[in-house]
C-alpha cells in the first residue's frame, strides 16, 4: 500500500491540474471575448452642435467634451461634408485649456447639407477611444461619409497589446516575488529561474506594448508597428514614456538579479557576516526603489493617474502592486522550490507565511480603497462592466484565501529532515558501482551502454526528486494547496488585467446619467455664433484677398476668435500679421486687443478672449501684406442683442 502513494500522488497532482487548468482556459476565454471595444475609459458626454442637430448657419468649430481628459493627436477630430470631403482646418485644440475638451475650427461658408464628425482620441490613463456622430446646416441631406463605429483598434494589434499588458504584470509579479522569496526565505536555482524569467517576461513585454503603442492608439495595423516616425510620437505622450521609463528600471533590475544570485548568494556560508549583512541592506534598499520605480510606471499612466484624488491614488496603486508581486511572486518561488524537490526548512516556509499575511492585508486595504474610488456606489457595482468584473476579482481573492488557510495548516505541520534520504545515497551506490564496473570490463566505452547508465541515472534523480515532494505528507500536502493557489492567481490576474483596460464604474454611472439628463447636448446658447466676411485691399494686386473673422458663441464673457484670410481665388493665403481689436464706444471700453496666435497658413485663433458685457461692438481688423502695405476694415457686431 506503501508504494502506491506516490502514485496517488501525483494522480491527484494532475487531476487538480486538469481541473485548475480548465478554469483558467474558461476564464481566458471569457476575458478574451467578454470585453468590448466600449470598455474605453474616457466617455463623449457632450457634443457642439449635438448629434442629430440642425443649425441654421455653418458653425465656427466642433466641440467635444469628454468625461475625463484626453490626449489629442493631428487628426483626432475630422469633420466631413457629404461627398466625404474634409472640411475641418488646423489641428484638434483643448478649449480653454481644459484637457477634457476637444475643438476644431471649419471652413468657412459650408453649404447646407448632412456632416460628420469623426473622432478618435487616448484618453489620459492611456486607452484609445473612438467614435462619431452628425449634424446638419439648414436641412438634412444625403451624405456618403464612411466611419468605423467603434474604437478602430485593428483586431491583431489590440489582441497583442492585450497578451503582452498580461504577461508584463505576471513578469512584475515573478520578478518582485522570487527575489523577496530568494532574500527573506531561501534562494535556490528554481527560484533564481523564476525571477530570471520574469525579468525577461516582463522586458520583452514591454517592448512589445512600446512598438504596438502607436498602432493600438492610432488604429492602424500590424504593419505599422516599426514606424520610427509614429514611435517619436509615442515617446513624447505620458504612456510611452512611462513604457521606456520601465525599460530602463528593468536595465538596473538586470545588475540587482546578478549580485543577489551571485555575490549575494556565494556568501551564504561566508564567516564575514558583517560583510554580507551590510550587502544584504544594500540589495534591499536597492530592490525597494527599483519595484517601486518599475510599479509607478503603471501608477503614472493608468486609472490611479486620472479621476479624483490621484495624488493619493497613485502611491497607493504602487503599494498594491508591490503587493500582489510580493504575495502571488512568492507563491511560485513556493511552488517552484517545492516541486523541484529542493529542501527548505520550516522556518523559511513560515517566514513567507507571515510575509504573504502581511501583503494580503495590504492589498485588501488598498483594495478597499480603490474599488471605493473606481466604482463609486452600490449599483455601479452590478450595473457597470467594471463592478462586474471587481466583483469576480473579489470572488477569486476570497478562493485564494480559502485555499491559503489550507497551506498554511500544513506549513504548522512541516517537520524539517535531512536533505538526502537513505534510499537516494544507496541509489546513487548502485548506479555508481555500476558504472565503475562498466568502465574496468571494458576497455572502450559502448555508447549504447552508456544512454542506458543515463536514462537510469535521470529515472534515480526523478524518482528522489518524487520523493523528496510527496514523501512527506505535509510537504506534499503544502506543494498541491500552494499549486492550486498558484493557478487561481494567474487567473486572478488576467481578471486584473481586464479591470485595467475597462471603464471605471464611477464613470460609466457618470456618463449615463448626463445622458439619461440630457447633459449630452449642443453646449451653445441659442445664438449662432458671429461669422463676417471683410474684403481687403493693401494696394498691390497680391494685396487683394478677403478675411473672414468667427467671434464663437458671441455671448458675454469667455469666446473662441478665428480669423482667416484667402486671397481671390479662395485659396488660404499668409499674411506677415493679422490684429483685432473690439471697441464699445457707449461704454468707453476699449480698443480690446484680440491676442492673436498663428496657427496655419491663413489662420490665427484666440482660444479664450473675454467680452465684459454686451451691446454694439466696433471689430477693427487690421491685414499687412508687406512691410508697408497695411489696410484696417471695420464691422459693428451686436454681442448678446
């Protein structure tokens, strides 16, 4: 009966495996179809004009206001006509600096018909989302304008970034836990490995998600995945730079791997402790400021960055990722060493006990924290996709739990032995003798006799490494509770995974309750904006054009300026300076200088210009094409009347 335990063993070893490893299929399938390109963070909740809205005169601008704030690209807003030709000018601008704001300007003289507005923009924790919607100048009309209806991210390019944003946070978690396992518990080669191999895990993801960056925001293919120019472009945003800010933490993480598995640990039995203990300090504190560095990479450029309290937020996001690679790392440094054979004592298995006790405290406090600041109520937690998938993270933590008071049962139970039993030693004998024997009968070696020495010698070292897992029952009781915890969490944090990538609950509350109030809506008064056309003429024949000045919404108080100048045949045309003033002469306010900003060739723009009141405005403008030639027109403009 004796001799069939181990086969039990490992018969019930690989029926929890089978078992485990069909939950985590199901799981990744549900997280690989589950979510939906909807799962976008930054939400439109209002447009100016409105989607579906008739305007009797061709507005000035497009306005987008979004719930939270977007990072703007050349072409993250184009307008359409309806023969499907662009008719927006300039590039997308935030409106009065606010960054959840998108605006740009039109041509001027738009002909009545039915427009579309296309928009794709990054919202500030680093996902893309796009979308589109019409409105129409005097009466609707056909339009033949063509745009995706949903987020544009090409299928291959957001399969990949989603694969490599998962391996990376399991390459951080491997690499924080092997090397807190291999400095507090025990080091040896299984966990050396693991640590190895979540540095390399997590690099090489990183680089991955560093090249698909700009296609995944832009929408482009797999094709364009080495475009040097678009890789610039990623740098100078807050994800990209927060990716190569990861690379070069992981650069110094290479140098800590080789003293901590190589000085470090060849002083194991050095008789200078002095010596080791102050190396020993000197890779903790140098481990604690590369993990915090490597977590803050994803603090600075994901939810914690973005929505209230992110000054609180952020730092405790970096907390509970160092966490979650402290404790699930350290379970495969567990399992890892266990499974190899590898003898470690009680007190090391303890010591992790207590350190796994204090990180899981931990991470429920701050998790506490953000769920509070990501869902926002009760209902977000069963209405929104987010609160939906915090609640089976919640589900799995409380699996992991349950499973983990089973390890640490059997830990209490752990009696520590020697590191070789004596069915190994007399094992290694026999083989030994053996092969010593084969040597002195035969004077040249016969390699058929030789593979076979091997394969038995590999059988030997199997079979010890077998018992010296399961021959214990409590140790091997510890390996499969600690093998089953391990599997819950890789699933644990492909949930994590999809929780990243998916609109926070307080958000999608926030945005369907300003549509269900109506909030998304054109945000202009009911007063067309100001749009007058003013001929000039400077003198000579290259000093004829016209200008056309936009004053957007003409109301009291703050106003979007354009001004543009063309020349005969309506083509944009520059002028070496452009000046506006606004004069209210009843009032005996002004001349108010318009601070104009050369934005494109023909083009000048004042984003944000104040009008203290309303009444009959004098506009002076003032066009020089030349150094001499200069020409000034003015126009009266009711403001407010």
């Amino acid at each position: 009966m004796t001799s069939l335990t181990p086969s039990l063993t490992r018969l019930t070893t690989r029926r929890l495996l089978s078992v485990c490893g069909a939950l985590l299929a199901a799981l990744l399938c549900a997280l690989s179809f589950g979510a939906s390109p909807a799962a976008a963070h930054a939400a439109l909740t209002a447009t100016d004009p409105a989607d579906g809205a008739v305007v009797k005169t061709a507005p000035a601008q497009v306005r987008l206001t979004f719930s939270e704030g977007v990072l703007l690209s050349r072409d993250s807003v184009r307008v359409l006509d309806p023969k499907s030709n662009r008719v927006d000018t300039g590039s997308p601008a935030h409106v009065g600096g606010k960054s959840s704001t998108a605006a740009v300007s039109l041509h001027s003289g738009l002909p009545d018909g039915t427009y579309t507005v296309a928009w794709k923009v990054v919202s500030e924790d680093s996902h893309p989302v796009a979308g589109a919607f019409t409105f129409s100048i005097g009466a609707p009309s056909k339009t033949t304008a063509k745009v995706p209806s949903d987020a544009g991210a090409d299928g291959t390019v957001e399969t990949l970034y989603d694969i490599g944003r998962y391996a990376a946070y399991g390459g951080f978690a491997a690499l924080v836990g092997g090397c807190v396992f291999a400095g507090v518990c025990r080091s040896s080669r299984p966990v050396q490995k693991l640590a190895v191999g979540g540095w390399v895990t997590l690099f090489s993801a990183t680089l991955l998600l560093l090249l698909l960056r700009g296609p995944y925001a832009n929408g482009d293919g797999i094709g364009r995945v080495f475009d040097l120019g678009g890789l610039g472009d990623v740098l100078s945003t807050k994800p990209g730079a927060a990716l190569l800010s990861r690379l070069l933490l992981l650069g110094a993480a290479a140098l800590f791997l080789a003293v901590l598995f190589g000085s470090y640990a060849r002083r194991a039995a050095d008789e200078d402790q002095g010596r080791r203990q102050d190396l020993a300090f000197g890779l903790a504190f140098g481990g604690t400021v590369l993990s915090v560095g490597i977590a803050a990479t994803w603090a600075m450029a994901e939810h914690a960055s973005v929505g209230i309290q992110a000054t609180v937020a952020m730092p405790v996001d970096v907390v509970h990722l160092l966490a979650v690679g402290v404790w699930l790392g350290g379970l495969g440094a567990l399992v890892a060493t266990l499974r190899a054979g590898e003898p470690i004592g009680r007190a090391a298995v303890r010591r992790f006990s207590r350190l796994a006790f204090v990180s899981v405290v931990v991470l429920v406090l701050t998790g506490v924290y953000q769920s509070w600041r990501q869902v926002g109520s009760w209902d977000a937690l069963t209405d929104t996709e987010y609160g939906r998938w915090l609640l089976i993270k919640v589900g799995l933590v409380a699996v992991l739990l349950a499973i983990a008071s089973f390890s640490r049962r059997w830990t209490g139970r752990l009696v520590d032995g020697p590191e070789e039993t004596a069915d190994e030693t007399n094992s290694e004998k026999i083989a030994d003798e053996e092969k010593g024997e084969e040597g002195k009968g035969e004077t040249a070696a016969d390699p058929v006799r030789t593979a076979q020495l091997a394969r038995q010698k590999a059988a030997v070292a199997k079979a010890a490494t077998l018992r010296a897992r399961y021959g214990d029952l409590a140790r091997g009781s510890l390996y499969r509770s600690v093998l089953a915890e391990t599997v819950v969490a890789v699933v644990l944090l492909a949930v994590a995974t999809v929780l990243s990538t998916t609109q926070p609950g307080r958000a999608a509350s926030a945005v369907a309750s300003a549509k269900a109030g109506g909030a998304a809506v054109s945000t202009s008064p009911a007063v067309d904006p100001i749009s007058i056309e003013i001929p000039y003429n400077t003198g000579p024949k290259s000093g004829r054009g016209k200008a056309i000045f936009m004053l957007d919404p003409a109301l009291p108080g703050d106003n979007l300026i354009h001004v543009f100048t063309f020349d005969l045949a309506d083509r944009p045309v520059d002028a070496p300076e452009a000046k506006v003033t606004l004069t209210l002469p009843r009032k005996n306010i002004g001349p108010l200088s318009v601070p104009l900003e050369h934005v494109a060739i023909g083009h000048w723009s004042a984003k944000s210009f104040q009008l203290p009141m309303g009444g009959t405005w004098r506009l002076a403008l003032t066009v020089r094409t030349s150094d001499i030639d200069q020409v000034t027109e003015t126009r009266t403009l009711k403001i407010g009347q």
